[in-house]
C-alpha cells in the first residue's frame, strides 16, 4: 500500500522472537535443546541480544535474518569456541555427519576423542608439520603409541579415513 509505513520494533524483540522459533541446528540437524545464536560469525547471548535495541522494520529484519544461524551446543563448540591446532575438526564432524550413518551421539564421541588428541598433542609439542600434508595419522600413532588410549587411535584411525576421502 502506498504510503503505509512499516512499523518498527527493536532488533533484539526480533532476534528473540527468531531464536524461539528456531527448531533444528542448521549443521548437524539436531532437534535444539541448548542454542547458540550465531550473527555475522559470532555467538550472540542473551545480553548481547537484549543490547541490540535498535528500532528496525520487516524490510532491514529479512536482511539480518540471512545472516543467522541457530546451532546446538555441540556445533557452536566445535565452531567458535575451541582452538584445534593438528586437526580440521569442524570439517573432520561435518564429514561424520554427510558421509556416514553414524548417530549424532557416535560422532559426537569421535569428536570429543579428537579434540583430547588434539590438546595432548599441543601439551607434547608434537611437531606441527607432521599434519601439514596431512594423512599422517599413522605417523602420529606410532609416535605416542605409548601414551595413547585405545579410543584416541580409533578417533584418530577415523580421521585418517576423513583425510583419505577429502583427497578422493
Ligand atoms: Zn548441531
């Protein structure tokens, strides 16, 4: 209608509104308990939220919606709040989820053992470059064999699969 002016409401009224609606994680599918949202690349909490106050319309919110993402718990960890230095994690989970059957709580454990590998490697200094070409999981198993548990050479077996068939 010409001349109707789109009324206004604060951003954070709409960001609530939107993380209320949100049902699933946009990565893994996971029906959502505990949420994170994620605007422009960055969890955004409640005080966050509630400080976005700026008054916008339905036009500016459409815009701002593309640049929302709602993820469970487990996703945002992986995603914003770990520092992985030997593994690509977060492509490692992604492979879990679009190449095998595996159930969310299966790849969660494989994720979880890689990301203790992970910090044991970066407390041992374990060279860096050993990772660098990739695919040298064996290497690394050979290296701590001592030190590691069972499970970790099983995660890390399984990371070496990923790196087999991001090659492929
Ligand atoms: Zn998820």
């Amino acid at each position: 209608m010409p001349g109707l002016l789109l009324k206004k409401r604060p951003l954070s009224r709409y960001l609530k509104d939107y993380k209320h609606s949100q049902t699933h994680c946009f990565q893994c599918g996971k029906l959502l308990d505990r949420m994170a949202l994620v605007f422009r690349g960055k969890v955004i909490n409640k005080e966050a939220i509630a400080r976005m106050d700026q008054p916008i319309d339905d036009d500016v919110w459409l815009n701002v919606q593309n640049e929302l993402v709602a993820l469970c718990r487990f996703c945002s960890e992986i995603a914003y709040n770990s520092n992985p230095s030997y593994f690509d994690i977060m492509a490692f989970k992604q492979y879990l989820f679009g190449q095998t059957e595996m159930s969310h709580s299966t790849i969660r454990e494989y994720v979880v053992r890689l990301r203790r590998l992970d910090e044991m490697l970066v407390a041992h200094n374990y060279p860096a470059d050993t990772f660098a070409n990739g695919g040298n999981a064996q290497r690394t198993i050979d290296d701590l064999s001592s030190t590691l548990h069972s499970n970790y050479r099983i995660a890390l077996r399984k990371y070496e699969q990923y790196l087999a068939w991001q090659k492929s």
